[in-house]
C-alpha cells in the first residue's frame, strides 16, 4: 500500500466513525425527549383513570367550582341551570351525601388536585360545604381551568345534573422540556393533552 492509499482509509475510516457517533448522540436525544414526556405524562394517566374509575362507581357527581387553592380548604359550588363545565368535579360514592371526593384545577400552581369532604351538606342545587382533609396533589402542569363537563352520548353539553350523564374530563398539560432544555431563553415546553370520558355503572 502506498502512502495516498493509507490516508484514503483512514479518511473513510474516520467518516464511518463520525457517522456513527453522529447516530448515538442523535438517537441519545430522541430517548431523552420520549422519555422526558413519558415521565411527564404518567402522573396525568394515572389520575384520568383514577378520576374514570371513581366516576363509574359513583352515587351522585356534581360539576362546579371549589375556592380552595393551595390546600386552603374551601367551598363547592355547583354548576346550575347552565352547561355544565366547570373546574372542579364532586363524587359521592355512596347514596350517603355526607362524604366524597372533590378534584379540582388549582389556578395558583396548575396542578390537579384533590381533597376529601366529610359532614358535608348538600343544598337542592349541589352547592356543598364541610370539612376538607386529605390535599393531594394528582397530576402538575395541569393549565386548563375548565377541565370537567356533561355530556350527553352524542358529546353535547348539558344543562341539568338529572340524567345518567356522561363526564368529559380534559387535561392539558405544559411544562419545560426538562432536562433536553433548560429555564429561560430558548427554552422548549412540552403542550398535550389528554381526555376521558365515563359514566356511572349503576343507574338508580
């Protein structure tokens, strides 16, 4: 072999190697960026269908609004006489009005979350208060306030609690790409959104 032929093979050579090493790192951020929604989106599975499996075994839901923030205990209101959409979803899960679940979109940290109500009374309209223990936090990076609705089989809203409704719940998420990107300029967000619907299994 000459001299020209050897610097020929290793020029090729080191091509295939940077070729390849291009290809890691490449496929090295495409893991990170799955990952990073993988991870990111977890929580929010696991609580739509925490969320659908206490709808399905309900007594009695209500849809408004709750004015606790941050683990601040505070009231029910409930959506009346208008489509039923709002921020905040009250389960009962048996015929006994005097304890249940309230999830909610908590504006001050967009998150998801929820608190449990017991010697709760409950006026003709759905508007219940009493007290609230057990803040938890079920899903981050939760932006949408109105994240519950009534739906008919055909996904119109409606306007009345009185029939085997069917509960829409949307979440949208957005957060930073972390740790692909990092806080301030330049920085990328993740934007998805999930949604479930269920109804409740048994109709008194």
């Amino acid at each position: 072999m000459t001299i020209v032929e050897m610097l020929i093979a290793m020029a090729c050579f080191m091509f295939l190697i940077a070729a390849v090493v291009s290809i890691q790192l490449f496929a090295v951020r495409i893991y990170q960026l799955a990952g990073t929604k993988l991870t990111a989106t977890e929580d929010g599975r696991k609580t739509i269908n925490f969320i659908r499996e206490q709808v399905q075994e309900a007594k009695k839901i209500y849809i408004g609004t709750y004015s606790g923030t941050n683990g601040v205990p505070g009231g029910f209101t409930a959506v009346d006489l208008t489509n039923q959409i709002g921020g905040a979803l009250l389960i009962f899960p048996t015929t006994n009005l005097t304890y249940g679940t309230i999830f909610y979109q908590d504006p001050s940290s967009s998150n998801l979350c929820s608190v449990l109500i017991t010697n709760a009374t409950v006026d003709a309209y759905g508007d219940a208060t009493g007290t609230i223990t057990s803040y938890a936090t079920n899903a981050l990076f939760v932006t949408n306030n109105l994240c519950f609705q009534a739906e008919d089989y055909q996904g119109n809203v409606l306007s009345n609690n009185s029939n085997n409704r069917i509960i829409h719940v949307t979440l949208q998420f957005s957060q930073l790409e972390y740790p692909v990107a990092g806080i301030g300029a330049g920085a990328l967000y993740d934007y998805y959104e999930l949604h479930t619907r269920a109804t409740r299994r048994t109709i008194d």
